[in-house]
C-alpha cells in the first residue's frame, strides 16, 4: 500500500512499543520505543520481532472478522450494513467498509515482517545477530500474515510504502504460499540448529497448514470448486508427522492478545470488540442458542455428529473460553489437533479408512465422545471429515473455504450473495488500495 512516511515511522512506534506472547514460547518484554535510527542496532532485534508479532496479530484479528461473519461461525445482529452485506456472502465488494478498513493492516503486517526479516539477515550475515532464535520467530510471523493473504484473499499488492506494486491476481497466490514456506524453511533450519524443539514443533505444525492450504485453496477456484475435494500434500503431511512427534496434546501456534497492550484492539475490526462489547455480531445459530435480546450466548448447542444428545465440548470451550477473554480472544492458526485432520484427510483421500479413523478417534476419544466406527456409524467418512473441521477448527480462519468445497453453504447466505453464485470466491483487492495503487483499474 501507499502511504506517506508519517505513517510509516507511526507503525514503527505503534509495533515496537507492543509486547505480547506469540506462540507461547517466549516470554518477551519490550522496555523502550524505537525510533527509525534505531533500527540499524543489532541490540534492537527483539524488539523489532516483538513489533512483527504485534503487527501481525492486530492483522489476522482485523481480517479474521470480516471472514467469520461471512460464514456461519457469526451472524450479523447489530446497525451496520457492510456487516450484513458480509453475512449475506458478499465477500467480493472492494467497497466494504470492514474488508476495506482491514486491508492496510493485513498490508502493514506483511511489509513490517519482510522488513524486519530483511534487517536481521543483515545483522546474521555480518555475525551481529547474538540470538538468531529471533530471526526465527520473524520467519514465522512473516509465514503467517503470508497464509493469511493467500487465505483470505483472491488478489493482492505487494507493494513497498510509497512504490506501488502490480497486483498478483488469482494464479499469483501460489507463490504467496510459497514464501510462507520459504520463511518456515530458513526457520526450521534455525530451531534445529539450535535444539529448540518447542520452536521446531510451532514450526512444523504452521508449516504443515501452510502446504496443506495451498493444496485445498488450489481446489477453489471461483465458479469451479472441486466439491468434495480431498487434500493429500506429501509435505503437508511429512510435517504434520513431524510435528506430532515433537509437540503435546493440545499443542497450538497461537497470536495471543495481551491485556496489557490494549492498541492490539482495533476499534470495530477486532473480534473481541465485535462480538463481546458492540455486540454487532454473535455466534451463529448453529453454534449457540442467543439471549432473549439476540445479541449474546445464552448457551452453546452445536451438537456431536454421533452423541447427538451431547454438546461438543471443544466448541463449547473454545466459545467460552471467547468470551471470557472479553476483548483480548487469542486466535489459534495452527495445532496439534489439525494435524490429526490433515492426516486424516490425506488417508481417506488414499483410501485408508483405517488410518482415518485412527487420526479421528483421536480427537474424539480425548473428548469422551464415541469412538467412530464407519461401518456401523451409518455416517460417511466424508461427513465425518467435514464435521470434525468444523468442530475443531472452529473460528480459525478456515470455515469458507470449507463451506465451498462441501457444498455446504452458510445459511445466512443470500441466493443472489456472490458466496451463493461464484463459490470460490474470496476478498478482493479494497478500494484503499485500488484508489493509491495506480496499477489497479
């Protein structure tokens, strides 16, 4: 995006004056603001890193909104119409104000994370670098505002504060992806040089999604979605293997929103202050049952797909657990339980119903709910597959694209919603950027 310096020199005090606890391996302190000149002191390193995790995690927390209540995980209940507009599966309107008001932190995160990547390897190759475990975590934060973009959106810029990039289009996301795996890659290599396995499995498993997502976003191209379409990546799942043997139950690669940094909220844009404060938004009907005033949780109600009496537990504490975090909900972007589906979907993609069910018995018994049997559930693996993504994916950023390649479309969708007419269909450039970037019509 194009902005002018004042801009650019305030997003460097805004990130370098944040501490938070990505990933939960590190507990980081900030103490000092920087300012521009500072940036070429080897000393300022963490903290540089502090700035990528915070402006990253303000990111995925702005466009995490818009994407959600263009699913079925909320449903518009509040007084603003590009809300609704969302909520009826119009995700195509550069125009909207809240895809629109997301998109420059999206493109703020990116090039503060290439940015401050660039300055470390700089301060590595003149053996000024004293931690490179450091530059390590700014791979991993650049990898993951990269899955974001090509996640979530159907185009973008990559351009440079005050020079304009063409747009990639469509056929550009793959290498999107692929500079997410880039960054993992060199990560990687830096965990296991220096024996932390905690950072090796945070890598492996985000790794794992990354490959695993530039496989099924292959599937979904706008009009032409492969229903049904199962994702069985060799890399996905070498490093999902990986990551299991490395990492805990319940392992996650979290960005996790701090109390104590309240800039983290970005006003309308952040899912806390959506849903638990303005109340624009709520949990849909298929998840919770609404208060009288149909603005809140009264009770969640997303029933198991066998114990059809039984609540899910993991929606129903991962629902809890949101609100309970008021406006500070950390957001969840890889995790040993996705592992288990991503190796779940690569066997049943090969036929091997055992090995299937094996990764989702392990979810499921871990929850106490039945044990799957495919041969006397009276309940398909492909169904099975889909239900277990919703469940345990729940509000992390994957619900659209499996609402197109199901066939199973948001019931707040509109027939005349692009969701409904073009399924594939992901964000668009925002008018911001059509508007400064004169390479976009």
């Amino acid at each position: 995006m194009r902005y002018d310096k004042s801009f650019w020199i305030g997003l460097l005090v805004f990130s370098l004056g944040l501490s938070i606890a990505g990933c939960n391996l590190l507990d980081v302190n900030n103490p000092n603001d920087l300012v521009e000149e500072d940036l070429g002191n080897p000393a300022a390193a963490e903290p540089m890193v502090n700035g990528v995790e915070a402006a990253v995690t303000r990111a995925v927390q702005a466009i995490l909104t818009p994407y959600s209540t263009a699913t079925d995980e909320l449903v518009w209940v509040g007084s603003r119409d590009a809300w609704q507009q969302l909520d009826f599966g119009n995700v195509d309107d550069p125009f909207n104000e809240f895809t629109d008001a997301a998109f420059p932190y999206v493109a703020e995160a990116r090039w503060w994370a290439d940015a401050v990547i660039a300055r470390l390897e700089a301060f590595r190759n003149e053996g000024a670098l004293s931690d490179p475990t450091v530059l390590a975590r700014a791979y991993l934060y650049g990898a993951i505002i990269y899955v974001t973009i090509a996640d979530m959106f159907d185009d973008f810029a990559f351009s440079d504060r005050q020079e304009p990039a063409p747009p990639i289009g469509r056929d550009g996301l793959p290498q999107v992806y692929d500079k997410a795996i880039d960054y993992l890659n060199k990560a990687l290599a830096i965990a296991e040089a220096r024996n932390n396995t905690a950072l090796q499995g945070q890598i492996l498993m985000f790794r794992a999604r990354a490959k695993y997502s530039k496989a099924l976003r292959a599937m979904l191209r706008p009009g032409q979605v492969q229903v049904n379409g199962l994702v069985n990546d060799a890399g996905a799942v070498a490093d999902a293997q990986a990551a299991l043997a490395v990492v805990d139950p319940e392992a996650r690669v979290i960005l996790d929103m701090d109390p104590n940094a309240p800039d983290l909220v970005v006003g309308d844009l952040s899912l806390g202050d959506q849903v638990n404060s303005r109340l624009e938004m709520r949990f849909g009907d298929t998840y919770i049952q609404p208060t009288a005033n149909n603005k809140q949780t009264q009770a969640v109600i997303f029933k198991d797909i066998i114990d059809t009496d039984v609540v899910h537990p993991f929606v129903e504490q991962e629902i809890m657990a949101f609100h309970a975090a008021g406006l500070y909900p950390d957001m969840t972007v890889a995790s040993e339980r996705e592992m288990h589906l991503i190796l779940a979907e690569a066997a049943l993609a090969s036929g091997d119903i055992n090995g299937f069910t094996t990764h989702i018995n392990h979810l499921r018994t871990r929850d106490g709910l039945t044990p799957y049997d495919p041969n006397s559930s009276g309940i398909e693996p492909i169904e099975m597959l889909r239900f277990s993504r919703q469940a345990y994916l729940f509000l992390q950023g994957r619900r659209l694209a499996d609402h197109y390649r199901f066939n199973d479309p948001s019931p707040e969708w509109r027939p005349d919603g692009t969701a409904m007419r073009q399924p594939g269909t992901f964000f668009p450039i925002t008018i911001i950027e059509r508007r400064a970037n004169p390479y976009i019509d």
